[in-house]
C-alpha cells in the first residue's frame, strides 16, 4: 500500500507540473497578435496528417529521417506500455493487461524490439553529433545549453529503453523461477530482446525482485521527468509539431502580408472620396519590435522549433559567411518570450525591462542579411516561418524608425518619386524602343 500511494503521488505531482508549465506556454503564445487560421480545415488536417506524423520533409537527408522514424515511432509505440505501469502501479497488480493473451505477447515482443531500435538510433544521433561533428550542430548560436540539451534527451533515452529490457529480463527470469507476484500459472509476455540479457543476472530470486522493481520505479520516474523535462527543450516539437503543422501557411510561402490599416490608408490616398472603414483603428505598431508584435502562430513557431539547422545549412545569406541563422532568429524569438513570461509572473503583466527581441537579441545586421528567398522555410521539417518574423521586424525598422540600408534608401526614394525603382521618370521608361525603330 505504501508502495501504491507514493507512486500515486509521483504520478499526481508529476502531471501536476507538467500541467502547470503548459498554461504557462499557452499564455506566453496568446501574448502575441490575433491571427485567424481558421480556414481550410481539411487541407489543414491533412497538411499536419503528412508533415508531423508522416514526416513528409525529412526525407531530403536519408540517414537522419531513418533513424528519426525509429526514435518517432519507438516514443509513440513504446509509451502505451506506460497504460499498464501506471494501472500496476495504482493497484499493486502486475501486467495487468496479460489477459490480451497473443496480442499481449504481440505488444510486449514489438516493444522489446523498438526499445532495441531506439537504442541503435540514440547512439548513431549522439555519434553525428560528438564524433562526427556535423557543422550545423557546432554553429555559433549552438552555444553549451543547446548542445547539452540534445545529448541530454539522447542518454536519457538511452537510460530508459535499457531500464525497460533489464526490467523485462528480470520479469522474464522471476517467471521462469515461478516466482510470487510474478508468475500467473504460466509466463506471460514475449522477451525476444531482453531474453539474451539473462545470463548476466543473478540466479536469486530476492536480487532479481529488487533489480526488477529498482527498473521499474527508475523507468516510471524518468518518463514523468522527461514529460517534465521536454517543454524546457527543443523536444518540446514532439508535442507542438501536429498544431504547428495544422495551423502553417498554405498561402504560396513566399508571399508577404499587408496590413490591412496601411492597405486602407493607401485606398484612400488612392481615391479621396472612399470613405474609410468604420472600425479601423491604427495599429499599436507596425511591424514587430518585441515578440507581444508578433503572432501567435510565429509565437508558437519558436516553441516548435527543433534547433536541427536545417533552415540555417539551407539558407545562402549564412552559407556565403553573412551573420544571419534563422535557426538562431527562432532560438532568439524562443527565449525572449521566455523572458517575458517570466517578468509576467514576477512583476506582474505591465512590468517593463526595457529591452525588446530586436536589439537585445536580433540585431539589424541579421534582418538585412535574409535574401527573402524562403529556403529556411522549405527546409524546415515542422513548417516553421522565420522570414515572416524577419520581414515584420524589418517592416518596424523601415515604417517606425526609417532604417534601412543605403542601397534601400536609395530605391525607396525612387519609387516614391518616379513611381518605379529606376532613376528615370515614368514618361521616359520606353525611350529604349526608340533606338530599335
């Protein structure tokens, strides 16, 4: 019984701050600017059917995307094992589900197998990253946290699958020795893995019982700290992938917005006699300066990003040696949202710290660099935007401070006046034809 209650009290503090941390996301992404992507509900739906759990993008680099849908389906597939621990564990039963008969057999012999997969997965992942050294991981913002952190998620799993197959082989050996609590009148599961593992166990039914529980209680307690572990990662794309993916862009993805107060006011300018919409108010701000100008749906992308570079080794500003990554713009958007979240809940929702995501953690320099060819967007896996962040910070620099290269300048200028971007007025644009006749 005692064992039974402080397991449920595990489980209950566990979810607890787990529950706890995602109204706190939840409530940093809704600091962000109203976006109605209600539209499309089927092409949504199958977007995020073909993207998250088909993982239709990453198959452009093979060898990741194999050993990704290993670890994918290993975490899916593996975790309804948890169903019946965590039944055991409230009850004080012991593989309660048996009664399943060959499908249980089935389950148990199928997860032994994936654990197994994921094992190999874990260490080919950890050699890419360590021993290869693959250049998008080593990049200048890939600074000691978010190194760690993937290692950190790699050995943890790597702990946890080993637990399950020790535990499965001591389950199997206390069987096997008809062992109380254990053995049901005949043995139930199937250990394809975990059987090789026996003859490196004690014969003792007393050390197997300990090992066993010690396995057990180790695997039920680092699932609960890695639930609690992933919304402070870049795993957090585990769970953020299938509504980042339903609510992406389907519009051509490198097609800009308007806003629709700009868009009303050159109506006017266009024709005097419009009469302006009722309810426009100006707009708080154009463009974005801080992540509260942004979206949600950009908000949301900076929680979903998975850090693997692909956007940043895609993109030519960063390949021909400019300062931009647009791994690191979300990385940035990411922790400077953080950062306010957390002077939310110390100082309250007015407290300002005088510092913004552009300046403090973006700089111009990088905004300048971005070729707006959309390339990080292709390449990314969960449909993340970060040129939509990088043209709104622009649009703030350009319509609210006036900032803008000299090149930009100069075109602007032009345009205003000539209604063109060439030095030439409108009346002379077709001299050129003269010399063809």
């Amino acid at each position: 019984m005692i064992a039974n209650i402080l397991f449920v009290l595990l489980l209950i503090a566990g979810v607890g701050l787990f529950t706890k941390k995602i109204r706190s996301v939840i409530r940093n992404i809704k600091l962000g600017q109203d976006l109605n992507l209600s539209d499309r509900p089927m092409e949504r739906l199958q977007t995020m059917i073909r993207v998250a759990l088909g993982q239709s993008k990453m198959g452009s680099r093979p060898v990741a995307a194999f050993f990704h849908v290993i670890l994918y389906v290993g975490f899916i597939i593996i975790n309804i094992e948890v169903i019946e621990i965590i039944i055991d564990g409230v009850f004080g039963t012991h593989r309660v589900l048996s009664f399943l008969g060959g499908f249980y057999n089935f389950l148990i012999g199928s997860f032994e197998y994936l654990a197994f997969l994921v094992l190999i997965a874990c260490f080919v992942f950890l050699s890419r990253r360590n021993i290869l050294k693959l250049k998008r991981f080593h990049m200048k913002e890939m600074t000691k946290w978010p190194k760690s952190d993937a290692n950190i998620i790699l050995i943890t799993e790597i702990f946890l699958m080993s637990a399950f197959l020790i535990m499965n082989a001591c389950d199997f050996q206390l069987q096997t020795l008809q062992a109380e609590h254990y053995f049901k009148g005949e043995i139930v599961g199937a250990f394809p893995i975990s059987s090789a593992l026996i003859s490196f166990l004690p014969s003792e039914v007393s050390t197997l019982e300990f090992i066993e529980r010690f396995c057990w209680w180790f695997h039920i307690i680092g699932i609960l700290a890695f639930l609690n572990y992933v919304p402070y990662s870049k795993h957090f794309h585990i769970m953020l992938a299938f509504p980042n993916t339903y609510y992406s862009k389907l519009t051509p993805k490198g097609q800009f917005t308007n806003m629709e107060s700009v868009t009303n006011e050159v109506k006017l300018m266009l024709d005097p006699s419009a009469t302006p919409p009722p309810t426009d108010a100006p707009p708080a701000r154009f463009g974005a300066k801080d992540v509260q100008d942004l979206t949600w749906k950009q908000l949301m992308d900076s929680y979903s990003c998975t850090e693997c570079g692909r956007c940043t080794s895609a993109c030519p500003a960063n390949i021909t040696g400019k300062l931009l990554s647009p791994r690191k713009i979300m990385m940035d958007t990411r922790d400077r949202l953080e950062e306010v979240g957390k002077n939310i809940d110390q100082h309250g929702a007015d407290f300002n710290d005088s510092k913004s995501l552009l300046g403090n953690y973006i700089t111009e320099e990088e905004l300048w660099a971005c070729t707006s060819c959309n390339a990080c967007t292709e390449a990314c896996p969960v449909n993340i935007d970060p040129l939509s962040i990088i043209i709104d910070m622009r649009r703030y620099l350009v319509m609210e401070q006036s900032t803008a290269p000299a090149e930009l300048q100069g075109m602007f200028a032009k345009i205003e006046n000539n209604g063109a971007p060439w030095q030439f007025p409108a009346s002379d644009r077709m001299n050129w034809t003269k010399d063809e006749n």
